[in-house]
C-alpha cells in the first residue's frame, strides 16, 4: 500500500477546492474566508490556509491538500509542497494569459514538479473556445525541458474527469520512482 500526498496549485478561482471536493471520499477541511480581491476574481469566498481530502485508490491512499491561490499566502505553499510527491496544475482557459498563469505556477513549484509527477488541468475549457492547448503544452515545455507535462481539458466539478487527471499524476509518480530506483 502506497500513500501519495498530492498538491493542487493555481491561481484564484482555477477549481482547486471543487476539484477537492469532487474526489474527496471525506468531507473536504477547508479554510474559505471573504474573498477581499474581488476585481481580480469575483467570487465570494477563497482559500486562505488550505483544502484537504482525502481518497482511496484500493490499496493506496490519496492526500489531496489545495493552496491558496494569491501570492499573499505563499507561505502555506512553501510548508505544503515540501511533503508533497506530485503537483496538479488548475488553470482556468477563460482568465487572461491562462499561459501565464501556468508559468507562474509551474515556476513557483519547480521544485516539485522536478522531483515528483506534476500535471496541468485546464478548467472552463468548454467556456473559452480559443486553441489555448499549445499555448499551455508550450509553457510547461519552456519551464520543464527535461520533461514532458500532461495537459487535460477537465471540469472540476466532475469527479471522473478530475480522477482521471489524478489517476495520470500517480502513474507519472510512480514511472519516476521506479525510473529512479532502476538508476540506482
């Protein structure tokens, strides 16, 4: 039996706490508070320490931790990702520059997507109808070279698509952990 904890970055209103919830089998822990930045995301609460389910893979188990998305609480991302193996991505298409938001994350957890599996989930897809596909594929190739990042088209609210994004991101983890102890 493994037992991966699994990080979900983005930026605000990306789909972190309804991709959470829409795979956790416990009720989901969440710190929502009043959204104070308003003219950058209209809605009306957001996540200011973390999100955390949980889900079982039979034998494995899965930690799913969500962070906050605005710069101002990036501390919380330093103490979540050190014991994390694998980073999910969510980027919302219809947002401005959703490429650039895939830069700052994939930049901000470098350090992560590095060293376990990482994939990006590119949410309000069906919203925005514009070929931001290649954009994204492109961005995460500049920012990891050495590696290939997945890019799927999910709703966050739909728990099988964001279980197949899941399912991706832990066979990526464990191809590089057996990758590494082949090496050894």
């Amino acid at each position: 039996m493994a037992e991966y904890v699994i990080l979900f970055a983005g930026p605000m209103g990306a789909g972190k706490t309804t991709a959470i919830g829409s795979l956790s089998e416990i009720g989901v822990v969440s710190t929502e508070a009043a959204n104070t930045d308003r003219e950058t995301v209209d809605k009306e609460t957001t996540t200011v320490g973390f999100d955390y389910g949980e889900i079982d893979l039979d034998p494995d188990k899965v930690k799913l931790y969500g962070i906050p998305g605005q710069g101002r609480f990036d501390f919380m991302w330093e103490i979540l990702q050190a014991r994390s193996m694998g980073l999910i991505v969510l980027i919302n298409a219809d947002a401005p520059e959703p490429e650039r938001h895939v830069f700052e994350q994939l930049t901000a957890f470098a350090d992560l997507a590095r060293r376990g599996g990482v994939v990006v989930g590119v949410t309000r897809y069906d919203i925005q109808r514009t070929d931001i596909g290649d954009r994204i594929v492109a961005t995460a190739r500049n920012v990891l070279p050495e590696r290939t990042v997945p890019v799927f088209a999910v709703d966050a609210r739909d728990q099988e698509q964001m279980r197949t994004l899941l399912l991706s991101l832990i066979a990526d983890i464990e191809i590089r952990q057996a990758l590494a102890v082949a090496g050894a």
